[in-house]
C-alpha cells in the first residue's frame, strides 16, 4: 500500500501512474516512505526483600491457645459469591489463626 506524499492519503494506481484521489498528486513512480523507531530497553534492579509486616487491623478476639485478647483480621471469599466471607483471626502474640464461618 503506497501513500501520498502530501497529504497521507492511499495512492490509487491508475494505467502506469499513481495518483492520489483526494490532492491530485501524480507520479509514475511508487511513492515511498520511511519510518523508524528506537526502541531502548531500560534495565532496572529489582530488589525482593520479604518481610513479615502485618498490615491487617488489630481487632479484639481472644486467642483459645495463649489467651491473648487482640488478633489480626482478614476476610477471604472462600465459597460462592452468594454465601457469605470467611474471617480470619490471627493471634498477635502467638500466630495462631482461626477462621469465623458466619
């Protein structure tokens, strides 16, 4: 596909010249156009540290194993979308997790 070299537009082959249907331009040859594009690759360092931050809020729940009174929350949809989440409860003194079906 040859475009015109004024206006852009797709050159139409007409006998042995190539026109262009909406400037008029003619030629007898194809009309040809270059491009290029530079494409650099940026290397970048990607640094993975893993840490055991908890992010999740500190509600009160009493833990059954050590008897602490606060826990980490969450809740994850564990079942179909029309039944309700399951709570998670992380004890924050010694890890243990339960779950809450409600």
């Amino acid at each position: 596909m040859e475009f015109c070299p004024k206006c852009g537009a797709v050159l139409v082959q007409k006998t042995k010249n190539y026109g262009c249907p909406r400037c008029n331009y003619s030629s007898k040859e194809k009309a040809k156009i270059k491009s290029s594009e530079k494409i650099e690759e940026k290397k970048e360092k990607i640094t993975i540290s893993r840490k055991d931050t908890q992010v999740f809020p500190i509600v009160p729940e009493e833990c059954k194993k050590c008897g602490n009174k606060e826990a980490y929350f969450w809740t994850v949809q564990t079942r179909a979308a029309d039944e309700a989440e399951t709570k998670f409860f992380k004890c924050t003194k010694c890890g243990n997790t339960k779950r809450d079906y409600r």
